[in-house]
C-alpha cells in the first residue's frame, strides 16, 4: 500500500491574512532542574507568525524542541539554545522566539540555632526571548519574611515606660523586683505587631551561563534579616523575636534594602521589586515599589 502524504493544513494559504505578535501553548508540563532542584515546571513555548500568507505554526516543532530540556540543569546557554532552534524549525515564518518556566523551587534552610532544618518553597518565572535585537533573561521570584513596624514598636515602649512609672511610684527598686516585673504580664503589657511580608523581585540578568536563583534569594534573605523559618524549637523562636525586635521596619525601609542589594549585584542589568507587608493592624496591605534601568 503506498504511503499518503499527510496534509499540512497550518501551511496553507489563508483567506485572513495578518501577522501576530505570539503564537504556541502554554502550561506545558517539563521536568527540569534549577538551583539544585528538581521542579516540575509549566512551560510556555511561543513565536511570532510573521509570515502573513501562511494560516499557522508548527506547534509540535516547538513542544519537540524542549525535549532537550528534561530533567536537565536550566542555564542560559540551554534555553538559548533551545529558542534557536524555534527559530530554525520555522524559517520563514517567525523572528521572535519565546520561553517561560514558572514553578516553586525548594531549598534546605537550617533554624536559627538549634540543628534543625527543613525545607521552603520559592515560586520564580524565568521569561527567555530570542528576537533580531539578541538574547535577554528575565527572573522572577518570591521571597517571604517578617516584618515588625517600628511605629508601633515605638508606641508599646511608651506604654511600658508609662506602666513602670505607675507601679514603681512608690516601691523601692531592686534589680529583684524590676527582673519580676519584667518576666510579668503586667510589666510588658503591650507588643509591637508583626506581620508576615514578600518581596517580589523582577531581575534582567546579564549574558552568561548561570541562573544565579539560589544567590539572588539568599541575598534577599540576608537583606531582609528576617526569612521565614521552617522546623523550630524554642530556642530559635525566642531569637527570631529577637531578631524581630533589632530589625524594625517599615515597607519603605525593606524596599531601599532591596534597592541597594540589587544594583550591587553583577549578575543582573536592571530590576522592577515590590514588597508588601500584610498588615496585622489594618485590613489593606502596606507596599512600596522601586526600579532601576527596566
């Protein structure tokens, strides 16, 4: 039986002509692997059709050409490589090339002071294009920390200073009875509020082969002071409220943080950040926004 050529239906010719900016799938499900990490990514593959006779693209070319990608160690020269071959696998047809990973990557972080750990998730997008201008690399990610306002930290010492005054008025001091008063519910009747915070950072990375997600989060984290924790005893509760009580800070003071750490990394050509702090005192949230060279 002799072999039927099988219809390219998406070459022929079509009665809609025009041009369109990004044509191909997204929520592609891909295994790939990033700051040491396996993530089961979802993937969006995409071209330009400028080709404005011609009705589609060839979808599949795309989806074939990220096979190269599995279980693999994303880095530049890879997803450079893999947009290239969207290119060559439709000549002709498209100019621009497109590819965005979005998942959660998961990293060991150990508690504070005792030798527990355990393990936090991270969500991060990485958009790759590859069009007549050259290559660029975005990275996006999510970094959670805590947060304690200095206004009211300011406004609990001014009770506690006020109830001192009141129940000391007429009792002699002695370092006994001001350490009881201390440890009491009734000496320190008042507690600044803390609330759990993100910062949402968009970097433009410069041209090499690393995808420095890892460094970029840890720098945030050191920035900050006050990550999230994962597995804790005691011990490390009392001295992330101490560290808590050493790092007040309003959403501005976390986003010019942010600011510095960020134009000083070599890694990266601009950035786009966003922190917000969930305000436990009030039902809206406090942001603070900043940008450099986007």
């Amino acid at each position: 039986m002799t072999a039927l050529t099988l219809p390219d239906i998406a070459q022929q010719p079509t009665c809609l002509p025009g041009t369109l900016s990004w044509v191909g799938m997204e929520g592609i499900a891909l295994p790939v692997a990033l700051a040491g990490s396996l993530v089961n990514a979802k993937v969006s593959a995409g071209v330009s059709l400028e080709a404005a006779e011609v009705r589609g693209i060839h979808m599949s070319r795309l989806y074939m050409a990220l096979e190269s990608l599995e279980h693999q160690s994303l880095t530049q020269t890879s997803i450079q490589r893999v947009l290239g071959a969207f290119l060559d696998s439709h000549q002709g047809l498209s100019e621009h090339a497109y590819l965005t990973f979005s998942g959660e990557v998961l990293l060991k972080r150990d508690a504070l002071i005792s030798p527990l750990s355990g393990w936090k998730s991270y969500p991060f997008t990485l958009r790759g294009q590859l069009t007549p201008s050259g290559f660029q690399l975005e990275l996006d990610v999510s970094v959670g920390y805590s947060s304690t306002c200095p206004c009211s930290a300011a406004l609990a010492r001014q009770l506690i200073q006020q109830a001192f005054a009141e129940d000391f008025d007429d009792i002699p001091l002695t370092k006994q009875s001001v350490l009881a008063w201390l440890g009491s519910e009734e000496g320190i009747l008042a507690t600044p509020h803390s609330q759990r915070s993100y910062a949402h950072c968009s970097v433009r990375l410069k041209e090499s082969d690393d995808i420095p997600l890892a460094a970029l989060i840890e720098r945030i984290e050191k920035a900050l002071g006050t990550a999230l924790q994962t597995a804790v005893k005691r011990i490390d509760e009392q001295a992330f409220a101490l560290a808590n009580g050493q790092n007040l800070m309003f959403c501005e003071d976390a986003a010019k943080r942010l600011e510095r750490m960020l134009r000083s990394m070599d890694a990266i050509s601009g950035f786009q950040l966003k922190v917000v702090h969930a305000e436990s005192l009030h039902a809206h949230d406090a942001v603070a926004r900043c940008e450099w060279q986007w």
